[in-house]
C-alpha cells in the first residue's frame, strides 16, 4: 500500500509541474498482456479514492477484459456500451465498495475494438468524466502488442508503463522509447 502511496505522491508532483488544473487523466499500459496493468490500475485508483477524490477507473482493454473481475461486477454493459451509443454514462458506471471510487467496465467485445477508441463518443465521454471526477484512470491494452493505447494517449496528462521483472523484456524497452521520441507516447513514467 505505501508504494502505491509513493506513486500517487509522484504523480501529484508530475500534475502540479504540468500546471494540470481540474480534473486529471491518468493512462496505465505495458508491453504485453500479464506485467500487472489492471493491477496497477486498481491499487492507483483506491490510493486517490482513499484520498478523498472522486476517481473513476476504465477498463479500456477491449479484447481481454479483466478489471470487473476483481470488484465482483458483472461484464454484461461498460464503456463499449456507451460508444456504440445503446446507454448512457450512468447506466455503465457502477460504484464500488472503496468510497469515492467508480468503475466503468469494458462490457461486451466488439469486433472493431480499435475503431470504437477512435470515435467521437469517446471524446464525449472524456469530456463527461472531466465534469464529475478529480482523477480517471484508463486500464488499457499492453501499448506492445496493439495500437489501442495510443489512440488513447492524447487524453491523458500522464501515463505509467508498467514493467514486471524477470518478465518483460529489455528490447520492449526500446519500443516504448520509440513511440516517445516519434511523440506517440508523451509523459511518460516507467
């Protein structure tokens, strides 16, 4: 728990350097499937919520949905609900038992996961989220293996890359650098 503490009181340093006002938007990602992201994830946005600020978490990993899993709420509407545009945001979002904590799960699997991240629903959600919560936090898809992430990227003021040891390999290190210099990945921490 102290280390996650530790993150946020990184990350509040990073927001206040930015001059972030307002609401803030955290992405977390990874290389490749099972380094720790939805785990991440959850543990960062209790650490807020047990601050007192509103925070929601969005389980963006349309292809392997995890986080509903781990709060003990059901898949069935989520996020994907809402930008194909069958509900609204309060019939995704669900509270949780943390205090000031909500989840929006990813919901059923589409066919077109990267598409749906592109569409302008998605800036309408944004948009939302920003009015109601101090902190968002995206669960998103490992940055390595699909180009999800980043279409994601440009909502966020900050962004984690989470590494696990003894898993994640060096050359996968290179790639994030990459896609930071070239722009595609900006604020990043590891």
């Amino acid at each position: 728990a102290e280390s996650f503490r530790a993150i946020r009181s990184s990350l509040q340093f990073l927001y206040k350097r930015q001059k972030v006002e307002g609401s803030k938007t955290l992405m977390i990602t990874s290389s490749v499937s099972g380094e720790g992201k939805t785990f991440c994830s959850i543990n960062i946005a209790t650490v807020f919520a047990l601050s007192e600020k509103k925070t929601v978490i969005i389980g963006l990993d349309l292809r392997k949905p995890k986080l509903f899993n781990d709060f003990g709420i059901s898949n069935d509407v989520g996020v994907v609900n809402y930008l194909i545009g069958t509900h609204n945001l309060d019939e995704v979002t669900f509270a949780t038992e943390v205090p000031y904590l909500d989840l929006i799960p990813s919901g059923p699997s589409p066919p077109n996961p990267g598409e749906l991240l592109m569409s302008e629903n998605l800036v309408d959600l944004m948009v939302k989220l920003k009015e109601k919560y101090d902190y968002i936090i995206l669960d998103t898809p490992p940055v390595g293996l699909v180009s999800d992430a980043l279409e994601l990227a440009h909502f966020c003021d900050a962004t984690l890359y989470v590494t696990r040891q003894s898993f994640t390999k060096k050359g996968m290190l290179s790639v994030v650098n990459e896609k930071h210099k070239r722009g595609e990945l900006h604020n990043i921490s590891i």
